[in-house]
C-alpha cells in the first residue's frame, strides 16, 4: 500500500456551461519516505493538485489516500509550506512557530512546546532572530520560518507548493540544501511542487510532469538516478543529470507546442533555461 494515493481524480470548477475541468485523470502513488517532485507550466493545476492533497478541496470526482484511509479535511500528518509564507506580522519568530505548535500539540506542557519551537528554529539557523518580527526580517528568513513552522508540527508528509519561487537564486539554494538535510535527518515523505526543472533533479527521487489545463493530468515519470548527497559544483558534468533534464525539457516543450496549436491560450513554460550550478551559487 502507498503512503500517498490519488486514483481516478477528477477537479471542476463552476457548473453547467460555466464548469471547467481542471484536474482530468489523476493517478500517483508515492511510497513512505520518498521524495517525489511534480513539474508542470504555471497555470496548470499545480496549486488545485496540492490544495487536494492537503485537504483543502474536495476532488469532484476519485479519492486521496494517505496511509490507506480518505482524506478528510486538513491534518497535522501533512505540513505544508506555501509560497507565500503566511506569518503573522505582529508575532515573532518564535511565537508564530509556537502557535503551530501548540495547535499540533495541545497536550504538551509549554516548557515542552518552547523546546519544540527552539528545536525547528536552530534547524533553519534562525536562533539568532528568534525574538524578531516579520517585518525584520528578509524573504529568505521569513521563508525559514515557514519551513520552521511546518516541521515543527512533526507532520509524516511534507507537502510543498513552489515553497522557493520568490527567492533569489543564491537564497533558494541554500533553502533548497536546509530542506534535503532535514529530510535526510529524518526522512518524512516530501512533495515538491515546483515550475524549475533543476529543482525537481537536485531535490528528488523522481519527477512527474503535470500536462497543462484544462483537463490537466500527469505525464510520465522521470527517475533521478544521481547519488545522495548531491553536490550542486557536480551537476553539471553528470551524465545522469543531463541525460535527464533534456528528456524532461525535451517532454515539456513538446506538450506546450502541443498545447499552444490547439489553443490560443498562451501558456508559460517552467524554467527550461540552461543553468551553471556552479557559478550560480557561488
């Protein structure tokens, strides 16, 4: 049985002449403690997919399956880091990861819940600005604290929507190390929704191309067969990476010409420049 489960998912908005199949066919199955990464265009379904999995939405048609059973509503076992990190501008660092967890654990003492929140706040090396407030703090930080507050809450899955799209490059790789050491340390199932394509190889298992909407579905998956730890300066002469990044772009150009000759819809392609990791994180 997978950890993770969608069969048969169906998504549509509105009703009648006005409904819009969003979601068409969605099958995935991700296995406990793997890290799976879904590419696609923006646009194309990505944020309705993830709002699925966590319980945000109900598919119109299909189930969602986390460890055998429905999903039902929102649950701590599935944190997720949005893009937009979501603090609450008049708490600090710690208080807005202490009021998730207190929420995850009601139970708990505070002393216990304080040393949960000193615990996920030195894992993104936030320590120092424990006791700051948003507003002083960079997209970068403010971006850790949200990765802080998901963890925090202990979830089985970590479930991530674009969580680095608004970083500039040299903090969305930093972030992007900080997330796969604490998925290493303690190996929680992760999903990756991501519109970069060098991303989805650095970070995951494998990767499943979302086709564009309407009636977005799943294209094939793309194993990532590169060693962990995977060391950024090393991608660029790696034969499996290359071998893979262009059978992923090669797929995804050819379903948005695909797309652009049966519409006049235009629709904006993920990241598919070429990168030199090892200049740009320098």
């Amino acid at each position: 049985m997978a950890y993770l489960e969608l069969n048969n998912i169906y998504k549509t908005y509105g009703q009648d002449e006005h409904a819009t199949e969003v979601l068409s066919n969605i099958n995935l199955s991700i296995e406990e403690g793997e890290f799976v990464a879904i590419v696609g265009f923006t646009g194309s379904g990505k944020t309705t997919l993830v709002n699925l999995i966590n319980g945000l939405l109900e598919p119109t048609s299909g189930e969602v399956l986390f460890k055998g059973e429905p999903v039902q509503g929102t649950s701590h076992e599935r944190g997720v880091i949005f893009q937009n990190y979501s603090l609450l501008p008049w708490l600090t660092v710690g208080q807005n990861v202490f009021m998730a967890v207190k929420e995850a654990f009601p139970k708990k003492s505070k002393k216990e819940l304080n040393a949960i929140v000193a615990e996920y706040v030195e894992m993104v090396s936030l320590t120092p600005a424990i006791n700051k407030r948003p507003k002083e703090l960079s997209g970068g930080m403010r971006q850790r604290v949200a990765v802080a507050r998901a963890l925090a809450m202990k979830p089985e899955m970590i479930i991530m929507d674009e969580p680095l799209g608004a970083l500039d490059a040299l903090t969305r790789g930093n972030l992007q190390d900080e997330i796969l050491n604490i998925w290493g340390k303690e190996k929680r199932t992760a999903l990756l929704i991501t519109n970069d394509v060098d991303e989805g190889i650095y970070m995951a298992d494998r990767i499943i191309p979302l086709r564009p909407g309407p009636n977005a579905t799943l294209g094939p998956e793309f194993k990532i067969d590169i060693e962990r730890p995977r060391d950024k300066t090393e991608m660029n002469d790696n034969a499996n990476f290359k071998q893979t990044r262009n059978a992923i772009i090669e797929y995804l150009m050819d379903i948005g010409n695909e797309r652009k000759s049966e519409s006049s819809e235009e629709f904006i392609l993920p990241d598919l420049s070429p990168k030199d990791f090892v200049n740009q994180f320098k």
